[in-house]
C-alpha cells in the first residue's frame, strides 16, 4: 500500500528499539526478542519467499476506511512488509456486501479475497462446484491455520475432502453465543425513573422500558429498544420459549428440533407464537423503536450513545459496546458520566419455562473466500499471513502490541505498560486480526486491552463468567443444519424479515404469521423436511 516504503526506515527503527528495551528490561532469561519482519525469512535476501511484491484485492466490510489506518499502524505496517504484500481495499458494508459479492460472483469479478456469510447458501454451493471459488491447498506448510481446521464444526465443511473457505472463528463453544447478540441499556435512565432492580424476567424488562420512555429524562423524546441491524431481531425475540430458532441471517443456518416425533426447522415450532406475541405487544406499545425497520448501525449507536433509545440490541458484546459507543461516541454527549456506570449489557432474561437462554449460533461468524482465478502463488501468499496471524506470535503482537513497549510478561499474565488505548495506538491491528479470525473470546481477560475501558472489559468478564454459569444450550444436532437434500439446498428461512412482518402488521399475530408459514410450504417446506427426515432416519440421527 502507498506509504509502507516510506515507512520501512520507522519500522527499522522501531524494531531496534523494541530490541533494546526488551534486553534492558529482561531478567536475563529470555530468548532474544525478533522482529516478525525477520522471522523465518532473510528480508530481501535469496531465502526470502517473500521477496516478490503483491497486491492483494481485499472485499471486507468498510474496508476503505480500515486501509487508510495501515499507514498509522507501526505493528500492521511491519507485518504486511515482512510478506511483502500491500492490500487494495475493494469496499463493501453491512447494507451491500451480499448484492455486490453476488454480482461480482456472476461476472467474473471477484477480488482476490472476500468476506462474506454464505456456508450453507445455494450460491455458495454454486460457487464450489463452478470453480467461482479456489480450493485450499494442502496446509502441512502453514501448520496453525492446519490446526483451526480440527474444529469440529469447522472440518465438517470440507466438500469432497477438500476445504474451500477460512471460517471466522469466534468463541471456543456456542455457550459464548451469548455474546454476539446483547442489549445495551441506560441504567442511569432506569434509575432516574424509578427503577430499582436490573431486569430479570421480560415483563421486568419491559417495564424498565415503559419507565424510561414515559419519564423522559434527559427531555430527548427517548424511544424504546433500537438495533444495530434487522438481522439481529431473531437473535432476542426468538428466546421468549423458542431459542433454537435463532439464526445469524444468513439464511441458510437454521436449527432443527424434534416435535411431535419428527425434525422440523425451530422457526415453525408450536413455541414460535408466544415469541411473535410478546414482540408485537412490545411495538405494540411503544416499546420498540418505530423506525427500526430503517436502522443501522450507524444510526442506531448514534441513537444509543446520544439518548434518544433506552436500550440497543447489537452483536459483538463488550467489544462494539467499548468501541462503538464508548470509544467513538460517548464522551460527546456525557463527558462527566462514567459509561460503565451508566450503562449495562443485559443478561438472558428468564423465559416462560424459566429457563435463561441465548442466541445459539456456530463457533464462527462469516468467511474468507479465495477467487477461482487467484494465482497459487498469491493464494499461498495470503494463506501465509492468516497462518502468521494465527501463530502465538501474530496473536500477541496485533493483541498486545510489542513486548517490552507495550507490555511485560509476568508469570502467565501480561501486564501492559504503555495506557495508550491499543485501537489509538495501533489503529488496523483489529483489522488485520479481523479479516482472519474474530477469536473474540481472547479479549475477555482482564489483562487484554482490546476492550479499552477497564470498567467495561472488567464488566466483561463478569458477564461471561455469569453466562457460563447461569443459561442453558438447549439441544438441538448440527449436522441436520448441514445436512444437504435438494429441496433444502435451495431453502432459506429469513426469519429476520419474518419477525418485522408480524411486528408491523395490523393483524392479529396468528393471521399474520400463518400467511409466512404458508409462503415458506409453497415453497416446499414440506418436501424439505419429509427429505431430511428421511435422510436423518439413513444416517441413525434421532
């Protein structure tokens, strides 16, 4: 990218002090301390296999704006000069990127590599078998992006043996599913307007909302519960009395049960309408954001951070909480309020079978994708850099930045020593981390800085200790959301728009959700499931 060479002295330089301090700081046991621009290649030399420039075309989400960080990030700047690569952001966002990676799918225009959410998708299938997508070569060579591969449900998408997508690893089991869809609420609001006791139950929930809304506090014309995207409705809605039918809007990763002795897709279970009513009666009753339908992320953290709604529903936890809200917004409109004060995450809410219960989703959100065009010796090229970022070494760096700078070792902890928030300090890190893996789960320790704010990152940790503890998975067999027949291959359940069909609808919940029901069985939702039960009855699955 235009800026690296310029900063190829800087990086030279940094890296000779992170030496020195290093060997200062040391006890005089360690190992000395390597440059990643010089580990396991001799930089510019005959051994270099990195020795030949390239530019890699990138499709990820808002990438133009993460590009231009890379020239602001000493760590990011070093590692993509060890591989010798720069990066030609090829845009997409929250509201385009299926259409546009699409369209390019079909014309032959992919870049070199992309993000997207499309395992289980009829296009993505498509994508193998026309050769639209490049298999992976075999990884003996790139030994800890062989090793993410022995996650379960990760190794269960080869197609013919063969792997032909890097999943975005998340959280080491679905009890931290949790974290990727909460609601962020204004305590302080609460508090202001009579409430005692942090919600446990929905009808507490929705009382706190009511409160809020009709006290107004701060005089904003406050609404009620916003969201960062229509996609997430399922992922709160659905766990009034029917959790495994939330899904992350793909539509294609719906969760069976068994009802009334057959498999069936959770969304049609008997449990769906009390779920659909208590969302209608809460926009019903001014509980829930008018304008939702319209929102995004943008606007619904604008709304959140500003106080014009009581709650917010998002994915990415305590991260997006500290970043989007706190980092980005927060100080502009309540200077002298402590954010971990003021705001709270809420935990599952007790459903009508007193059970607390989460989203469920997979251990990963989202892929990188390789073009069927992509020279081998590019796909080898990148594969290099997400191995990289997978090592211990790639994870510590773009975590905690330089050892002996940024922070010490002691014992089994790091403990940082620069107090610099590590997104000002090194602003693509996340990036480049990001477009490999999220690995969220890394980041609830208190001794990460990815979550800046300590209040929240403490906050953090007490929260998934608590969800570990406290909230059921109920069960539910991945392999028949996997499972391939020709009906199913084609089927997809956009619940998301489903549950805005009833919220907005004028009638009654059960008219209103028999006219989705009968859409999906014209469909052929009925032909899907006498398939895979058949096919589950092959496979011994009960």
């Amino acid at each position: 990218m235009k800026g690296i060479k310029k900063f190829g002295f800087i990086m030279a330089c940094l890296a000779m002090i992170a030496g020195l301090l290093a060997a200062c700081g040391g006890n005089g046991n360690e190992k000395p301390s390597e440059s990643p621009a010089t580990t396991n290649s001799s930089a510019g030399g005959e051994d270099d296999p990195y020795k030949d420039p390239m530019e890699i075309s990138v499709a990820f989400w808002d990438v133009e704006a993460e590009a231009t960080k890379i020239e602001k990030d000493p760590i990011v700047q070093e590692i993509l000069e060890k591989f010798n690569i720069t990066i030609k952001p090829i845009n997409t966002t929250w509201d385009d990127y299926g259409q546009k990676i699409q369209m390019w799918a079909a014309s032959g225009q992919l870049p070199d590599v992309f993000a997207i959410d499309a395992i289980g998708t009829q296009y993505q299938r498509k994508w193998v078998e026309q050769g639209v997508v490049a298999p992976l070569p075999d990884l003996e060579k790139f030994p800890n992006l062989a090793k993410y591969f022995e996650a379960p449900d990760i190794a269960g998408l080869a197609v013919d043996g063969k792997q032909y997508t890097i999943p975005r690893r998340m959280f080491p089991s679905t009890d931290w599913s949790a974290l990727d869809r909460v609601v962020y609420y204004r305590w302080d609001l609460a508090q202001e307007a009579g409430i005692t006791k942090e919600p446990e139950t929905w009808d507490e929930f929705n009382a706190m909302l009511e409160a809020i809304v009709k006290a107004d506090p701060e005089g904003k014309k406050i609404t009620g519960l916003t969201a960062a995207q229509v996609k997430m409705l399922g992922g709160l809605f659905w766990l009034y009395g029917n959790p495994v039918a939330t899904s992350d809007g793909s539509g294609a990763d719906f969760k069976w049960i068994k009802e009334d002795g057959k498999f069936i897709p959770a969304v049609f279970s008997k449990n769906a309408l009390p779920a659909l009513q208590n969302m209608k009666n809460m926009y019903d009753t001014g509980l829930i954001d008018p304008d939702i339908a319209l929102t995004s992320p943008d606007i619904a953290y604008d709304k959140f951070a500003s106080g014009k709604a009581a709650a917010m529903l998002s994915g990415g936890g305590f991260i997006n909480l500290d970043l989007n809200v706190n980092t980005k917004r927060w100080a502009a409109g309540y200077p002298d309020k402590d954010i971990s004060e003021t705001v709270k995450v809420l935990k599952p809410l007790q459903g009508p079978d007193g059970e607390r219960n989460h989203a469920i989703f997979k251990t990963y959100w989202s892929e990188s994708y390789f073009s069927g065009k992509i020279d081998p010796k590019k796909l080898d090229r990148i594969l290099a850099l997400y191995d990289y970022v997978l090592s211990p070494e790639g994870k510590d760096l773009l975590t905690y930045g330089i050892e002996g700078v940024d922070y010490k070792v002691e014992g089994d902890k790091k403990v940082m020593l620069d107090k610099t928030p590590h997104v000002e300090k090194y602003p693509a890190t996340g990036f480049l981390r990001d477009l490999v893996a999220y690995e969220t789960s890394d980041r609830y320790d208190v001794s990460n800085p990815a979550i800046a704010h300590e209040g929240l990152r403490e906050d953090a940790v007490e929260y998934i200790d608590w969800i570990l503890n406290n909230t059921k998975v109920p069960e539910y067999d991945i392999r028949l959301t996997y499972m391939s027949t020709p009906t199913k291959d084609s089927f997809t359940v956009f619940d998301h728009d489903d549950l805005l069909k009833v919220m907005m609808s004028k009638d009654p919940v059960e008219q209103s959700w028999q006219k989705i029901v009968d859409g999906y069985k014209s469909k052929g939702l009925d032909k899907m499931i006498e398939e895979v039960n058949a096919k589950a009855k092959e496979q011994g699955i009960e």
